[in-house]
C-alpha cells in the first residue's frame, strides 16, 4: 500500500518521494499513513507547514477518501472498501506464493552456515548461524533466487592430531559410537590436562596430525570414522530444527586445492614474507592476512579464499554469504580486500552476514569443562515443557507429541529471530515457550486460533466487503504490508522483519477477534471469514520463512 501512496503523490509534487518517506501515524485518527514535509523546505523556500497545506489541498485521486495536514504533516485517509477487496482478492488468488517475487531472477547465491566443529558439542552460537542461515535462503527463495546452503564443517586442524593420539590412549569404540560428541570431548578434555603433565603428548599430537596431512591409512580412516559419528549427532539436530543443506564441503575437502591458489598469489605478487610466514598486505587500518606459517602450514584464511574460488567455479553465484559470528569481521575483510588484489571482480559478491551472542545471565553461552550444554538437550527440553503446557491446557488435542515439538523447536528458533541478528540476545527458555507475549508459541496460537474459525465455518468463495470497520481494517493494512516487508527482509538478510511482522499481525487479528463476533454476524461472514484465511495464508507463510511450523491445533 505505502508504494501506492508514493504513486498518487507523485502525480501531485515535483519532489522525489521514496517508500521510506511514508510513515504511519501511531494513532488511527491522524490517518491510515503520513508525509513528512520538513526535507522539502529548503529547495521550496517555504515552511514545511505550507508545502503540506498546498499538497493536501490538491491530493485527490479514487483510492483516497481524504487527506489532512496537521503540523508540516500530509496525513491521508485510505478508501477502505476498494482496498479491501484488492488485498483479500490477491490474497484468495495467489494463495502462498503472495509476497512471492522474481528480483532473483533465479541467479544462484551460496549460503555458507552452521558450520560446527567434528567431534565438538552442537554450539549454541552454531545454532544462531544455523537457523539465520536458513531462514535467509527461504527469504531468498521468495524473492527468486536459488540459494545453495553450505555447511563447511570445521573437520579439519591440529586438534585432530591429539584427539587420535588420546583415543589410542584411552579410547572406547562403544563409547563412541553411543555418545560420539560427549566421548569425543572428554578424550579432548584429557588430553589437554595429561599434557599440562607430560608435555611429549603435544609432540606425538603434532606427529598424529601430520601423519593425517600426509594421508597415512589408518588415520585417515580413523578421522574419518569421528567425522561420520559426529555427522549422526549433528543430523538429530537438524531434523529437529528442519533444515537441510545442499554440501557438507567442510574444511578438509580443500586439502588437495589450496597450492594453486599459494601459487596465484606469489605469481601476483601479493605474498610478502614476514618473520618467515607468508603474509598479504591489505591496507593502513587492517592486519596483514596470514596465507602460510612459517613452518608452511596453511591457515584459515587460505581455505576460505580456497573455497571462494571453487565456489566460484562451481556455482557461478550471484552472491556468495557467510552468515558467520561478528567476531569474524576482520577476517571476512580481509577475505574480500585479498580476492580483490587478486583482481577479481566476483570479490563484491563476497558479503559476511554478522550476528551476535547468545548470552545467559548476560554472560556468553558456552561449554565449559566439566559441564556440558548440549543443544540437542535444550531441544528436547523445550519439547518436554512445550508437552506439558499442552497436557495442562489442552489434554485432548490429537498428535500432541508432534505439536509439543513444533511448538518447543519453534520457540527457540523465534527467540532466535525477532531481534536483529547482529544484537547478542539473552537465552531464557520458559520465557521463549510463553503463549503471550513477544513469542514464537503466541504467533502459532493465534495461527491455531484462527484455523479453528475455519473449521467451523464453511469454505469461503465469493465475498463482498461493503463496509470496514476499525478493527478489520487494522487486519486488512497488516495484511497488503506482507509483500514489502518480504522483500525488504530478503534484500537486508535480516529474518527480524519477518518475525515482528508476524507479531504485528498476531496482534491486530487477535484485537479483530476479541472484538468482532465473527460467525454470529451472517450479513459479514463471508468477507470476515475471507480476512480469518487470508491471516491464515499469510501468518502460516510467516512461520515458513523463519524456519517454524505452523500447527493448526494447540
């Protein structure tokens, strides 16, 4: 609707009106959006409360019913029943695909996320990338493009030398294969505390993982056995979470392609030795990026260029996104300054999609020795609680185990998304599972409760609106916003968009119920019952986009 109301007033002012200018007023009666008129003063040489005065009086087109200027503000009131009737017929005609556009053209964009480390707990900061990650491809794949999700796994590092120098020592093949990240942990954790003991355990770890680099049989095998249990781990995870990945390239599977890129480099010119490690320069304001140590091992920075490049020449992306800590904002510069150097014009394409911690208590969420945080058991905690809140509220509700899952996963996926991705966010898990409030179970109630007038009400085919009244209008102008808001969270990879909308229309419907007797008025029902499944479709879609589910009991 706001970018209609930037084409009707363009027909009447010579200034450049963008959608952003549009508010809209916190109050009904000081109209349905306003024009601020204060940036128009200077170039006019008249105060903002003329120009609005001037405006106002010669704004008149078919879909406004009357507009206003109050305090250098153009406030303007919409015809409510023409607009009306266009959002609840795209609404009825397109169905899920409404909001759904084609700026993506169908170019491809990679997504590299989740990412966590073999033979490490499931961390909660890769649960973060993990659900951003996911819900941006969604977005994306709204707004047409074909996102190909990446889980580059961190499968690869001196750490691997020690954990098979500690399971020779004290390892348990059971054990493992019962609890693979658990056992994996507490070899690690060993290791670490026999080392501080006898310190030619870090030399046997070092000889173990150059025996893995140089491809000796037995480790190899041995490594590849920890990678295969951890997977198992990691996919319950993902089946809880829903997501699915296109590639597990991880780390290791750029082993054998880093030397050409070494190569490239020096041939460039771009490699200046430094304290015997091989460095690029990239700036006064930025640290050199390190390629090569000195004693030649490659480093992190040399698989991600590695990787950009088989990316690259695999994909042929369009964008290529790493929804990746802000901590790791200096090297995602340097990743994109040093493709740069090299000439290539794709390193604009490179874009480092930040986000913040997760905290509890306001201290950073981590796992520390000796006390384990296991995602998958928050997971199945939030299930357990979102179970007996059903047993408590709604004994009777048929596939109660499935929706306690929706409703558990879904709630820490929410409280997951609704701030923006860059904010740490505090982790507080009875909070997350509230059906009031700012949550992810209140969006699925309200989804829940408006299926259940659904069910008691017959199809609607044909509606006719002949009036709209406060309530419903609020409904019907939450409703036409969809589309921007999709596209707008599409082209800012930012999720938050989605779920404040969701919120948003949550509220709006639940004020239309609560005041509104929907199925008792037989004069309004088809075209209130044509609201009730438009919030159905778009609410529903709301879900899908941040990765959630939408039950149609609770």
């Amino acid at each position: 609707m706001k970018q209609l109301v930037v084409d009707i007033l363009q027909n009447f002012t010579s200034e450049i009106i963008e959608e952003n200018m549009i508010e809209v007023p916190a109050y009904a009666h000081l109209g349905d959006y306003a024009l601020p008129c204060f940036s128009f003063a200077k170039k006019q040489r008249k105060s903002p409360h003329v120009i609005a005065e001037e405006l106002a009086t010669r704004l008149k087109d078919e879909n406004i019913e009357n507009a206003k200027a109050v305090n250098g503000y153009v406030n303007i009131f919409m015809k409510r029943v023409p607009f009306t009737n266009s959002v609840l017929s795209s609404i009825h005609t397109e169905g899920v695909q409404y909001g759904s556009s084609y700026h993506g053209a169908g170019d491809i964009v990679t997504i590299d996320m989740s990412s966590p480390n073999i033979a490490k707990p499931f961390s909660m900061g890769h649960l973060r990338s993990t659900v951003i990650g996911n819900s941006i491809a969604l977005l994306l794949e709204k707004s047409g493009y074909k996102p190909f999700k990446i889980n580059h796994l961190g499968d690869w590092g001196t750490q691997f030398g020690k954990l098979l120098v500690a399971y020779h020592l004290w390892g348990d093949k059971k054990k493992v294969e019962k609890a693979p990240i658990q056992t994996l942990l507490e070899l690690y954790i060993r290791f670490h505390k026999e080392a501080e003991i006898d310190e030619t355990l870090n030399d046997k770890g070092r000889a173990a993982f150059k025996s893995l680099e140089d491809g000796e049989p037995s480790a190899l095998a041995l490594w590849e056995w920890f990678r295969t249990e951890s997977l198992k781990e990691f996919q319950k995870i993902y089946d809880l979470l829903g997501v699915t990945f296109d590639s597990y390239q991880g780390e290791a599977f750029y082993n054998d392609k880093m030397d050409p890129i070494v190569d490239e480099l020096q041939q460039k010119k771009l490699l200046i030795e430094s304290d015997g490690a091989l460095v690029v320069d990239v700036g006064e304001n930025v640290p050199p990026c390190l390629i090569k140590k000195s004693d030649g091992a490659t480093l992190y920075a040399t698989r991600d260029i590695t990787a950009a490049f088989h990316r690259k020449k695999s994909y042929h992306f369009t964008k290529s996104l790493y929804v990746v800590g802000n901590e790791q904002s200096l090297h995602f510069s340097q990743l994109k300054i040093v493709l740069n150097k090299m000439g290539l014009e794709w390193s604009e394409a490179i874009q480092h999609i930040p986000f913040g911690l997760i905290l509890k208590n306001g201290k950073k969420l981590s796992t520390r020795k000796g006390k384990i945080i296991l995602l998958e058991e928050v997971l199945n905690e939030a299930i357990q609680l979102a179970e007996k809140t059903i047993e408590e509220k709604n004994p009777q509700l048929k596939n109660k185990k499935e929706v306690a899952k929706e409703v558990g996963v879904g709630a820490i996926i929410f409280s997951d998304l609704k701030q923006h991705r860059k904010h740490d966010i505090e982790f507080d898990i009875k909070k997350m599972l509230q059906t009031e409030g700012e949550t992810g179970p209140y969006i699925q109630y309200t989804y829940a409760r408006a299926c259940s007038i659904l069910r008691k009400a017959q199809e609607v085919e044909t509606f006719l609106v002949k009036e709209v009244n406060d309530y419903e209008w609020e409904v019907i102008k939450s409703l036409q916003q969809f589309p921007s808001i999709t596209q707008r969270a599409a082209s800012e990879y930012d999720p938050s968009l989605i779920a404040k909308y969701a919120l948003d229309l949550s509220q709006v419907f639940n004020s239309f119920y609560g005041n509104v007797q929907i199925l008792k008025d037989p004069t309004h029902l088809p075209y209130r019952l044509a609201i009730v499944q438009s919030v159905v479709t778009v609410l529903g879609e709301s879900l899908r986009l941040l990765g959630m589910k939408a039950p149609s009991e609770m």
